[in-house]
C-alpha cells in the first residue's frame, strides 16, 4: 500500500469531527511530501530540531504539531512556527512557552498532557494539577498562549479494556476541566489514540488521533 492509499483509507472511516495528525517522526521529507501531495496538512513530530529542519524545506501551508516530551531549553526552536503542542506537562513548561511565543509576538495553542497510563515512563500532569493550574492566577497573566485540550497516552498493552478505561479517564478529565474555563482556556481537543488504538479512542470521545505506521508503514 502507498502512503496516499493508506491516508485515504484512514480519512475514509474517521469522522468528521475527528482530526487527523499525521505522525512523521523519522520519516525522510519525501515520504512526507507524499503524504501532503495526497492532500494531508497537519504533520506530528516529536524532535523539535527534526521538526524545524522539515519546517524549513516543506511548503509553508502545513501545520505542525509537537507530540513529543517538550524540553524546556528547546522550545525557542519552534516557538516562531508550530501550531499546536500536544504533551505540555508542567506549568514552568507553559511559561516557557509564553516567554518565547511572546517574542515572535504569537500565541501559541497548548494541550495539557494528562497522565492516564499506568507506566511510569509516560509524561504528563494529574488531574488536580491540571485543574489547579487553569484556576490559577499565574496562568491567567500568560497571554501567549492559549490552552485549548487536553491529551493523553494510554499504556503500551493489548489489554482492550484497560486501553478503554485509560480513554474514559481523559474524556472525564476533559469534561470536568471543560467546566472551569476562562478566557485562556478554551477547551476543545481531546487528543488521543494511535495507530494500534485510534478506533476505540474515538468511540471513547476523541477528536484527534496521532497515526504513524498506519499512513508511513513502520519505522525503519
């Protein structure tokens, strides 16, 4: 299967509401213009030097979101054109964002990453931390960014239904955060679900699945 039979095979059962970010970490720029010849424009990547240099060469109508752990020191690599950063997992994190935002006088759109695996290895704020800061006063004077969903990954198991519950944990967390927003806080992303999982994460309310080698194959 090419990368453009495989996008139109995805696009084809998602639905509407559901965006569709195309995971291109490791990925040459070639297979990345397939990918973009065959009409796809949000691209996901999870170095940001990686991203920056793809940003650098590809055409300047594409999207780019950083789905990776956010190094604090690297985030004025990408301050002046990403789009979206999916696993903001700290409020010193935000700030940094804000601070280097500011400079390229944007403001730059943020998903709070919300830990719901159960694997210590994976990143991300709990619950109450996420809430404390939306209600917190320091959030309130960073006014380049804007926070706009929440994200979330589940742990690496083929147990269905832990995958499952780990989805309605985010969903919950994004219902309960939905009600506390200020004019900072537009809550309306859930990201979740990959290649192996993107189906049950939409039946469990996703609007936004992160695909890699269902488009790109696997990993080489």
């Amino acid at each position: 299967m090419s990368i453009k039979a495989n996008l139109e095979n995805i696009k084809s059962i998602l639905p509407e509401h559901v965006t569709l970010v195309a995971v291109s970490k490791t990925k040459p720029i070639s297979d990345l213009m397939e990918a973009y010849n065959a009409g796809q424009r949000i691209f996901g990547e999870n170095k940001i030097q990686e991203m920056a240099e793809k940003y650098e060469a590809m055409p300047k109508d594409i999207e780019w979101h950083m789905i990776g752990h956010v190094q604090r020191n690297k985030v004025k690599y990408m301050a002046e054109f990403v789009n979206l950063i999916h696993g903001v997992d700290s409020f010193k994190l935000l700030k940094e964002i804000n601070k280097q935002a500011k400079k390229h006088n944007r403001t730059i759109d943020c998903l709070l990453q919300i830990r719901i695996a159960t694997e210590d290895s994976k990143f991300g704020m709990s619950f109450e931390d996420a809430s404390e800061i939306i209600q917190s006063e320091k959030f309130s004077e960073l006014k380049n960014v804007s926070v706009i969903g929440v994200m979330g990954m589940a742990t690496f198991t083929d147990d269905k239904r832990q995958i499952e519950n780990e989805f309605n944990r985010l969903k919950f967390a994004f219902d309960a955060l939905k009600g506390l927003q200020t004019e900072y806080c537009k809550l309306e992303i859930i990201s979740m679900g990959m290649s192996g999982d993107y189906q049950l994460a939409i039946d469990c309310g996703s609007t936004m699945v992160r695909v890699g080698s269902s488009i790109f194959g696997l990993r080489s």
